[in-house]
C-alpha cells in the first residue's frame, strides 16, 4: 500500500479523451510536473483507472458513452481516491455545477490554456477545486435557493389546521416554525415587536397552544408532506 | 461605464473609515450611505445601492437577520460580507443566505474595488477553498432531496 502522503506520492495523470490533438496537448503540458498515461475511450478509462489508481484523472466529456451524473458516478466508483477533472468544449454553468455537485474536483473548457491547466492540476492535487468564475456564480444560486427550498419546506404553508388565522397571522407562524424571535419578526414584517407580540397572543389562542414553543412544536409536527 | 453605488455598513468604526477612504478616490464607485447597525443598514436600502458592503457580525441569527432583509427591501443589491477572523461557517451561512462574496479585512487594500467590480458585474468574489466548502453544502442539501423531477 503506497502512503497517501503528498509530498512523497508521484503524481499520476490519466489524461482520457477520443480526440488525441487534446490528448497530446494536455499531456505535453503537464509532462514536466507529472507520470502521464492516457485512455482513448470509456472501457480503457475504467481499466486503467482501476490497475493505475492515478491521483487525478483528465476527463473529456465528449468521449463516448459518458451521460452526465451517473456515469460520473460509475466512474468515480473504480477509484474513489482519483480526483477528476472535467472537460468540456462547451462549459455550462448548470452542468458545472452538477458535476460538481456529484463529486468532480474540476470543470473547464477543453480550449483552456495549458498553463492554466497546469494550474488547475496543481491546485486540485493539493484538495482544492478548480472552476470558472461563472459556474461559481451559479453554484451560489443554487445553494441560496436550495437553502430557501429547505427553509420554507418546514413551514405550514397549506395546513389546513390554520384555516382559522387570518394572512397575517399565518406569516408570523410561518415565521416561528422556522425558528425567528419576534424581534426578526418585527424587522421582517415593518411593524413592532409589540404588534407581534398582540398577533402572538391571538395565534396561540386560535391554536390553542401555550407558548411559542409549542407554537414551534405544533407547526413543525404538522409539516405538510412535499409532494 | 455607470458609477456602481455602494453602502458600507459596519459596527466596526476603524474598518468603517478604512472603506470610506479607499473607496473615495475611485472612480466609477460612490458611496450613497453608510451605517454601524443593523437597524441603519437595512434603512439605507432606499437608496437601493447595487452593492452592499457588510459587517459579518451583523448577519448573526441572535440579532436581526441582515442579508434577508436586505434582499428583501433591495432586490437587485448585491451583498458582499466583511470579515474579520470570522469562522468559515459563518462565512459559508451568509452566502446560502444570498450575500455574493467576502473580504477579510487584510484584504481590503488590494482587493476591495476588485471585489465591488466583479460583484457588480454578476460574478461572486469567494476563495477556492470556500467553493470546496460551498459544494459540499449543496451536496449536503441534494442528498437530503427528495427530488422526483430529477433523472
């Protein structure tokens, strides 16, 4: 078993692409700085990935029999411990970003220059990710409205136990499943704490519950199943 | 080129003037108004600034939650969060929140205006290592959806 320490492991590249003018071009940028190998199509790919266990793998997405998430996965799957990057001759930021989202190290362009791709290969050795400044763009609105997805998914939107509560008041429980004090509250909707606290009182009434605690607790448990 | 408009807000007085004085003799950017609270920051939305200059420690969740609000109130503005030695989960809460980008304090000599360009511009302004963190956080969510419209 070869030790996992950087300093001392040989970097191994597998540079994997039909096209050998990218082959050769890849290859010649990164001979000074790593043990190259290559693979021409999927099978040589996952053989080689599996006997060579290299430290990062070059993957042309426009060889054949590559589809998207999945077959990333497959991939990953014969060596797990093998970095990928990922190369496109037409970079998308939603691609980029569900590559990324499945586990790859890298996504650039196929045109992209050796020099950079040098450093690409570098900074992903050393753990880290390289992308285009576009697909962390739209890597941020993904998660921002993922996060508000998941936020708003523990609210009682349509529970019809809340029939009785008038727009407002509903917006103010809304606001206590997901866990705001009333001074968040007041901030959120333009009115005082005290204005929330008089809705608060009339809420726990209509509900029946105590205090806001089982106000949290009785929203929470009346989650509406999603879809 | 238009003038990007900016509002700094930041409790913390030193940093504060740090901004002013960089940002004063750019050109292209204006500050339209500052603040050293949360309440006067999210007031200074009216002027609906294309950037919004942020002290981290004004989006902590014991407080008011500043970067809802602001977008909220001024849609199109862009956040960018000022930090001290701020602790990366922090950083990484207020970017799911929506803020665009972070500058350690260190960093505002050179990278400031950068920084405002490029957000400005529609790109993010984070580190490397932060979008590794930033993956792993959508990863996180993806995994816990159920997403039936997903292949």
């Amino acid at each position: 078993m070869v030790s996992d320490h950087g300093a001392a492991q040989v970097l191994k590249v597998l540079v994997a692409s039909a096209v050998s003018a990218r082959r050769i071009e890849w290859s010649q940028a990164l001979q000074k700085v790593a043990i190259l190998h290559e693979a021409l199509d999927r099978p040589m790919v996952e053989q080689k990935l599996a006997t060579l266990k290299p430290v990062i793998l070059l993957l042309d997405l426009s060889l054949p029999d590559l589809h998207g998430q999945k077959s990333f996965a497959e991939i990953q799957k014969v060596s797990p411990s093998t970095r990928i990057i990922l190369l496109t001759k037409t970079p998308t930021e939603t691609e980029g970003t569900s590559m990324l989202e499945a586990g790859a190290k890298g996504y650039c362009s196929t045109e992209m220059d050796p020099v950079l791709l040098v450093k690409a290969v570098k900074m992903v050795q050393k753990g880290e990710v390289w992308v285009g400044r576009k697909v962390i763009s739209h890597l941020l609105d993904t998660l921002v409205s993922l996060t508000e997805q998941h936020r708003n998914r523990s609210l009682p939107q349509e529970d019809p136990s809340l029939d009785g509560l008038t727009p407002r008041e509903k917006e103010i429980v809304q606001q206590i499943g997901g866990g705001s004090s009333n001074k968040e509250i007041a901030y959120h909707l333009h009115v005082s704490e005290k204005t929330v606290k008089a809705h608060l009182t009339s809420i726990f009434r209509k509900l029946g519950v105590s205090d806001r605690l089982h106000l949290a607790l009785y929203v929470n448990g009346h989650r509406p199943s999603m879809r | 080129m238009p003038t990007i408009t900016v509002v700094v807000a930041d409790s913390d007085k030193r940093r504060l003037s740090a901004c002013m004085s960089l940002l004063r003799s750019t050109r292209g950017i204006k500050v339209v108004a500052t603040g050293r609270s949360v309440r006067e920051a999210v007031e200074t939305t009216r002027h609906q600034p294309q950037i919004f200059l942020l002290d981290l420690k004004m989006t902590r969740t014991n407080d008011a939650p500043a970067i809802p609000l602001i977008r909220t109130k001024s849609p199109k503005t862009q956040i960018i969060l000022l930090t001290g030695n701020a602790s990366g989960a922090r950083v990484l809460n207020g970017i799911a929140q929506g803020a665009r980008g972070y500058l350690d304090a260190k960093m505002l000599r050179r990278f400031l205006t950068k920084a405002i360009r490029a957000v400005a511009a529609g790109e993010s302004w984070v580190s490397r290592a932060m979008v590794g963190k930033l993956i792993d956080q959508l990863a996180r969510l993806m995994a816990q959806e159920t997403s039936p419209g997903r292949a």
